[in-house]
C-alpha cells in the first residue's frame, strides 16, 4: 500500500500539468480580427505550481517539456515554431530552439483538426534566474493566414 501511495505521488509530479496561460492578440491594429487558430491547452512538465496558479518553476540547466494543443482554422504544408522572452525592448527568441514545428506535431496541418505540438525546452545554466513571460508562436512562414500564438509565466531556478 505505502508503495502505490509513493508511485502515485511521483505520477502526480513528473506528469504534465495545465497552465494558465493568454492568447496572443491576432493584431495590435484590428483587435477586432478573428484568429484563426486557437490554443486549447497548455500543460508544462515539471510543473506541481501550477495546481496553485503560480508559473512554473524550471531549474537552469535542465529542460522542460512543453505540450499544447491547438486548433487552426486553415491548413498549411510547412510550420514554423519559435518561443520568445517577452519584455519592454520586444520579444526576444530563444537560441538554439528547432524552429521546423513539423518535428513536434503532424504536418501537413490539416483545418479544424485538433493537433498537440511538443518539445522539450532546454533552459541555458546562462540564463539569469528571475521570472519570465514567454510567447510561444507557430506559423507558416509563407503565408499570413496561420498563426497560433499564447503567452505564458516561468521563473528560472538554481
């Protein structure tokens, strides 16, 4: 019984959890536009925080699985998939992060179609500890009809 008890509990900490997160606005001169993809979930790994609504806590050095779902209004053959540190000076990418987005989620994108793009997301012992706010966008470098995009919290560790 004290085994299964601990097994659960170990469950509980390395599996996924939701967190919360925005969607990016599809235009800062129309907020009005409809987007035409949507983010259905956002589950980070390791993330026991989120349970308190906190952002995740992600030791330098180490990585993070990031998991979405999402769901584009169109289809598209090639995505593109980067994530940004979001601050005053702009949004600044993440060196070294594998931007072909097919790797992490079935390509060809097909419209109305739930898909989970995941990656593991290895955070630089260089990087300053502190909190963070992340963009995470994909889109199709040739065309501006498919862009999904969310915002969420981390906060770097020792």
């Amino acid at each position: 019984m004290w085994s299964l008890a601990v097994v659960l509990l170990l469950l509980r900490y390395i599996s996924a959890e939701v967190v919360t997160f925005q969607n990016c606005p599809v235009s800062d001169d129309d907020p009005a536009l409809e987007p035409n993809c949507t983010i259905n979930e956002v589950r980070i790994s390791p993330c026991v925080e989120a349970l308190e609504n906190l952002p995740c806590k992600i030791k330098r050095g180490r990585s993070a699985s990031i998991q979405f779902d999402f769901t584009p209004t169109v289809g598209s053959e090639t995505l593109t998939g980067k994530v940004y540190w979001v601050n005053q000076m702009g949004d600044l990418p993440f060196v070294g992060m594998n931007s072909d987005a097919c790797t992490f989620t079935t390509c060809p994108i097909q419209p109305d179609r739930r898909q989970t793009y995941e990656y593991q997301l290895s955070i630089s012992k260089r990087f300053p500890v502190r909190a963070y706010d992340i963009k995470w966008r994909l889109w199709n470098e040739d065309s501006d009809l498919l862009e999904c995009c969310f915002t969420t919290k981390i906060k770097l560790t020792k």
